[in-house]
C-alpha cells in the first residue's frame, strides 16, 4: 500500500524543459503514490515542467504535495535588452540558476527529511551535493535511455558522465527500464547487483477508450532529431502515394530537423500529403490513424509514443533494433531494417490489408494486458523499499 512506503521527496528538475516520456512516467507515478489520504511523499518541481505536465493533464490537482520553483534569473533577463547582450548573459544566467537550484535541492532535504530522494532529468546532478551532505538518506537513480553517459563534453571533459558515475556510486538502486540499459550500465562499471530492471513502462490507458472508425492516416510523434529519423519517413512518401493515393501523413512534434523535414516534402512534391505540426493532444488523431511508424535507430522500446499509439489502435511499423520485439510482432504490424524501401513495403502492406483494424486492436490488447501502471507501480513500490534495506 502506498502509505506504508518509506516517505519519498522525487526531486523533477530541469534547465531546459521538454515534455517526453519518462517526464509522464514518473509524474503519474507521483499521482500514485500520493492517491491515499496521510502521503508523506513530496515533488520538488520546476515551474515551467509542471506547466508542461498540467498541460498534458497530469499533476492537475496535486498542490498540497508539490514543492514549485522558478528559475530565478534568466527569466529576469530584459527582453528589451540588445540580442548580443543577452547572448552575453544567458550563459552566466543559466549557472547561477544551477546553483540556485542546487541550493533549494539541500534546503528542501533538509526542510522535508525524506527517507528517500529519488531525483531526475538535471534534478540528478543539481541534488548530488546535498545527498552528499546526506549520507542517512537513501537515493534512487532511474535511468531510461541506454548510452546513459553520452554527454557533451565541457573543455575536453565528459562532466555530465563524471556525475552520472558518481551519482551511480552514491544511489541504492538503479531502476533500469529495460534489459538493454541494464547491459549498458554494467558495462559501464555500474554495480549490477543494485541495478532492478522494469517489467513493462505504461502510458495513459483512458486514452481513446472506443476506437472509432479509422482513417488511410500514417503517424509519426517524436521529437525531430537525428536518432528518430523523421526524413527515412519523409523520402518513403512519394513511392507511398503513388499508391496510396488517399493516404495522409502527420509529422507530430518539434525539433532541430523541422526545418530539413519542411524542406524536404516540399522537394518531394508531397507537401499535400503531409501535416507538421506540435499536437499537444496527440491521442486526436492517434485515435483516428491507422499506422504508426517508429523508426529510432537504437531503440524503440518503450516509446511512450509508440504505447500511445498502440492503445489507440495502430499497427506499427518499427526498425527492428534492440527490444522493439516485445511490443512489435507479427500480429500488430512490422519489424524493418531502416531503408526507404522496407519502410515504402510495409505501409503499403498495411494500408491495403483487409485486416488492419485487427492488427490496431491487437495493439490496444497487447497494452491493456501488459503495459499498465499498475504494473509499474508496484515494481517502483519493491524499488523503494528495497533501497531502505540496503546499506551505503
């Protein structure tokens, strides 16, 4: 039960907010653990996150058990200021709201006396010194993307994976969302014996509770970034069409590459065929596709995106690349190498299979019998109390 958990101060912080996956993840965690009456567990969040979060309906009504902050000085910085100044100032901004944050992660520690912190995003490192100072309290690390110590380098020197390790060293448990970033951890010199690896992720089963009629309607939703390939999809298009005449395809996101993508299905001469767009509430037309194409280059599972679209009742086309196995099979959709020819057959097929809407609906059965919150909330509930047991 949750009220007999250890009391828990989840620390979400972050310097530049994007609303993903692990963000909804651990928020309806939080919804979770706070649900019965006496929670002693609190969430030291930033503003503009949680209005990300409020936005998406997630920690709506939840005040009492939030701890809110606001960066204290680069929002200060005048707008009417000249562009080069500002350029100038932004980066000695962003370090003093380090800091600050830095410091309201010891004084909220020290003011709330958790049994547990369990921070993340850049909550990781901006709470480190004050677990430090902290030796009694005990630290769960989650990590939920492999090559978790890939970062920029600052003047030669990987600083971000310095603290990961150190964090790493520090922390009771790790919770690894999946048997390939637990492989990745290890090989990293992560003691495997604290590491506890997720059985499922989940997503928001309410969504698109009665499937309704489908539309000749292909998705993609992610952040338009190298590693997600938005153009594989894009150049596939024509071929598609040819066709398919009546297919639409909705690019649903933002990112580095929206600009490339724009110019590319105008190049194309497909830009009649595509929609690209930021959907704040993809599950309008996740409801109404009838393919999601997810084609990460190292990893699919376990896209938030992609559960969405599966309890939605897509088929799926995947690359098939690390697990994407255990939510892509023969019976919802199609695994792929990550050419433009394997992605043009595999749309095709499905879009002109009799059977699609069975293939959505296996989707949506394989996610309401698998890859619940409750399912994952009890593991992160055995996480908790495992890390209670076990020593510094």
């Amino acid at each position: 039960m949750p009220q007999s958990l250890p009391s828990i101060l989840m620390i979400m912080l972050c310097m530049r907010c994007r609303l993903g996956g692990a963000e909804k993840r651990y928020a309806r965690v939080f919804e979770m653990l706070v649900a019965h009456p006496g929670a002693p567990h609190k969430l030291l969040i930033n503003r503009s996150m949680l209005d990300l979060l409020q936005a998406a309906g997630i920690l709506t009504h939840h005040d009492p058990f939030l701890i809110v902050l606001a960066p204290p000085f680069r929002r200060y910085l005048p707008s009417r200021w000249p562009a080069w100044m500002v350029r100038v100032l932004r980066p000695l901004a962003w370090l003093l709201d380090a800091l600050w944050y830095t410091w309201q992660c010891e004084q909220t520690i020290r003011r709330v006396q958790p049994m547990i912190v369990h921070p993340l995003l850049t909550g990781m490192y901006l709470s480190l010194p004050a677990l430090l100072l902290h030796p009694r309290i005990r630290h769960v690390m989650s990590a939920y993307t492999a090559q978790y110590y890939r970062d920029k380098r600052i003047l030669g020197v990987g600083l971000g994976a310095t603290l990961k390790r150190l964090a790493m060293r520090r922390c009771q448990i790790v919770d690894a969302l999946s048997d390939s970033i637990r492989a990745d951890l290890i090989s990293r010199g992560v003691d495997d014996t604290k590491i506890r690896v997720a059985p499922c992720s989940f997503t928001d089963l309410s969504l698109c509770p009665d499937v309704p009629q489908k539309e000749k309607w292909v998705v993609f939703l992610a952040r338009f970034v190298e590693h997600k390939n938005p153009l594989l999809l894009a150049r596939a298009i024509p071929q598609i069409v040819s066709q398919i005449s009546d297919a639409h395809f909705f690019f649903l996101g933002r990112g580095p590459l929206q600009s490339a993508l724009e110019t590319l299905v105008r190049d194309l001469g497909v830009a009649d065929y595509v929609t690209i767009r930021f959907e704040p509430h993809p599950a309008q037309i996740l409801g109404r596709s009838s393919v999601f194409v997810s084609l990460q280059d190292r990893e699919n599972y376990p896209s938030q995106s992609l559960l969405e679209a599966m309890i939605c009742g897509n088929a799926i086309v995947a690359t098939d690349v690390g697990e994407t196995w255990r939510l892509v099979d023969e019976a919802n959709g199609f695994r792929i190498p990550p050419a433009v020819d394997d992605v043009v057959n595999a749309i095709v097929m499905l879009l002109n299979n009799p059977q699609l809407a069975q293939l959505g609906l296996a989707s949506r059965q394989c996610v309401l019998t698998q890859y619940t919150p409750e399912r994952f909330f009890t593991y992160m509930t055995n996480v908790y109390r495992t890390a209670i047991t076990r020593s510094n």
